[in-house]
C-alpha cells in the first residue's frame, strides 16, 4: 500500500515539481528534496521487485536499505557543510550564534 502512495504522490505532484524544483537555480535545498524524494521512489521501486520477484528478496532488501541510508548520509553532509560554512560567517563577524540557532534556522541568511 505504502508503494501505491508513493507512486501516487509521485504521478500528482510532478508538474508542480518541474515548475518548482527543476526550473529553479540549483542549491543545497534543491539537492536534499532530490536526494529525498527519488530516495523514496527507489525504495518503492524495490518495494515492488521483492513483492513480484520472490528470488531476489535479500538483494532487493540491501539496495532498499542502501538508498535510505545513503539518502540520509547526503542529507547529514549537506547539513552539516552548510552550517560550518555559517558559523565560519558569524565567527568572523563576532557574532556569538549557538550551534542551536543554526541548526532550527529557517532557512533565511
């Protein structure tokens, strides 16, 4: 069930995604919602082979494992590089920002 609504979500929302993510100058945020959601279509694409083709369940179940952690190692860099490149800014401004501040950010410079 969980595969249907992927692709669903998928199906639906793909022109206001082109008008909104593809069309739009490329940056860190652009590249998390990428890694993100073609993460998930991955996932449901190996969802669907380990469903219809029982032989290949635990190759299946590595690469559905591998994309969700890989998925989430792209995000943790792509956090991390940019909160170091900020804190470098606010140091060299003498600003005292907790590390805190930076992280719940909203996104604004």
């Amino acid at each position: 069930p969980r595969t249907v609504l992927v692709w669903y979500d998928v199906i639906l929302t793909l022109p206001t995604e082109y008008s909104r993510i593809w069309k739009r100058r490329f940056s860190g945020a652009t590249l998390i919602y990428l890694v993100m959601r073609y993460s998930t279509v991955i996932d449901g694409i190996f969802a669907m082979l380990k469903f219809l083709l029982w032989e290949i369940t635990s190759l299946a179940l590595i690469a559905q494992y591998a994309t969700a952690v890989a998925a989430y190692v792209i995000l943790i860099a792509c956090t991390c590089y940019k909160t170091v490149g900020i804190k470098k800014i606010a140091v060299q401004a003498g600003m005292r920002t907790p590390l805190t501040d930076l992280l719940l950010r909203d996104g604004e410079y």
